[in-house]
C-alpha cells in the first residue's frame, strides 16, 4: 500500500485539509514524488512545467505527484504547495530525511517515478519531463523503421509503446528532431505519459 511509503496522510491543499493516503492514490498507475523546495531556483522553474505536463494527462494516465518537500519552514512549505495541484506529504524533516534516503535523492529538483507496486520506474523524471516537453517533434527508431510523433499530450518517452503503432519493447531509441547527437537508450521497462 502507499501507506508505507508515505505514512497515513497525505496533505491536499495548503490550508492543511488531509486525506487518507491510500484512498488518494488508489486509483494512480504511476506515481511521481517531487522533491523540491521553494528556496530552489531550479525547482521554481521546473514545477511550473510539471504542472503543465500534470493538467495534460494525470487523469488519462492515471498518474499522480506528490510533493515531498525541502522547505525550510511550514509557513513556506504552505505558501510553495499552493502552487502545486497535487498532495503533498506533511512538513517534516524526519519524514523528508527517510524518503531522500529510500529514493537515493542527491538534490532538488528530482522526479522519482513509481508503478503501482511502489518499485521505481525512473529516478530521471525531471530530465525526462524538461527534454521532452521542449521538444516539437521525436522520432521513434526501431530495428525496423522510424516513426515521427508529434510532442503535446501524447508525447513518446523512452521505453515505450506507441499505441497502434510500435509495442514497446521494439522501439530502440527516441531522438529529437533537430538534436540528433541527443540519443535516449530505451529502458526496458515501460515508462508512457
């Protein structure tokens, strides 16, 4: 259960209203946990873009973020979460200390992302949500052919399946248009937002 990865409750808003952790990701296929902190210029540019990326396809997905956040104090942990549509787990740095130690977080901003069994996906979610939506077109390569695939709210990532077009495990590598010394080696395991 998400439980033992994030205790009982989870933090919906910045006026402190909670829910019951599992009741609020039950239904997530991935899970995302932001570390940032509001005192971090990096994170400050780089949650705006998540948000984006979140509104697109959350729902469709079945994706959720949860923010563990760096903040030094509960009154800025409050005023930083009010930026972010997802939840957070509560201010605390004994709770921050134990998941930055589970998850091998070296700094801010990082984007660890789950499956539903709580195993890590990636822990290279800022990278791949920063290349990938500064990006108009990818093309897939397979052993076969290439495809072109326009970025936007079906955006391909590395790993995965192109639905209808390619299954996941024959695309090889996804390049983007006009920055073809950027090779992305695809993982193994499905990894599509």
């Amino acid at each position: 259960t998400w439980e033992k990865v994030f205790g009982q409750e989870l933090i919906l808003s910045s006026n402190g209203v909670t829910g019951a952790t599992d009741a609020v990701l039950g239904d997530a296929k991935y899970v995302a946990l932001l570390f940032a902190a509001d005192w971090c210029g990096p994170c400050r540019q780089f949650v705006p873009q998540l948000v984006r990326m979140y509104g697109r396809v959350a729902r469709r997905k079945k994706l959720e973020v949860v923010w563990v956040s760096g903040s030094r104090t509960e009154e800025a942990y409050k005023a930083y979460h009010a930026d972010m549509p997802w939840p957070a787990v509560p201010f605390g740095q004994q709770q921050l200390a134990a998941l930055q130690k589970a998850f091998a977080v070296k700094g801010y901003p990082s984007l660890v992302i789950l499956d539903t069994h709580a195993h890590v996906v990636t822990s290279a979610g800022v990278i791949r949500v920063v290349s990938f939506s500064a990006h108009d077109v990818f093309v897939a390569v397979t052993s076969r052919n290439c495809v072109i695939i326009p970025a936007g709210p079906n955006a391909v990532v590395a790993g995965s399946a192109i639905d209808g077009v390619l299954p996941a495990t024959s695309v090889d590598q996804v390049v983007p248009v006009g920055a073809s010394e950027r090779v992305i080696t695809v993982p193994s395991v499905v990894d599509r937002w």
